[in-house]
C-alpha cells in the first residue's frame, strides 16, 4: 500500500519532467522516458529524486531565444561522450 500511496505522490512530478527533457531534447514521450531512466541508472539516483532535481532548478520560465541544443545539467555525463553521452540510450526512429 505504501508503494501505491509514493507513486500517486510521484507520478505528477515525473510526468513534468518528462515534459522538460521531451522540450529540452526535441524528442517523444517514449524517448523522454528512456532519458529519464537511464539517466537515473547511471547516477544511481531514484527516479523521482531526479524528476524533483529536474523541476525545482527549472525555476525561470524557457525564454524566447530557448534553443533544443541546451541541455540540463542532469543529462550531462562525465564520459568521454559529454553532453551526447547518452545518445545510445535514445531511440533513433530514423536508424530502425
């Protein structure tokens, strides 16, 4: 039961920042989803830490000149990759 009570408490959160890294990335829901839970494997943080992360930096509203090359900070890696390190966790439509 409690698990049920943390997730109707979570999943608002989540879905919003799915919602950002599906406006940040330029990407589908399914791909925003991929992002977000490989993101929290690899930093081995819960994915409702990082949806929390997510949304309390995002503090100002996109501005007009917003550019989709702009990544947050919790999609950056500190592999030799960078900012695109987690592009083979992305679903390429194009390459299936």
């Amino acid at each position: 039961m409690d698990g049920l009570r943390r997730a109707l408490q979570t999943r608002p959160m989540i879905d919003v920042a799915l919602g950002m890294v599906m406006a940040t990335e330029g990407c589908s829901l399914d791909e925003a989803w991929l992002i977000m839970v490989n993101s929290s494997q690899r930093t081995n943080t819960k994915l409702h830490t990082l949806a929390l992360r997510l949304t309390e930096s995002s503090a100002s509203p996109i501005s007009p000149g917003f550019s989709h090359s702009a990544r947050p900070a919790w999609s950056r890696s500190d592999e030799a990759g960078g900012a695109n390190a987690a592009a083979p966790d992305r679903v390429n439509p194009v390459a299936t």
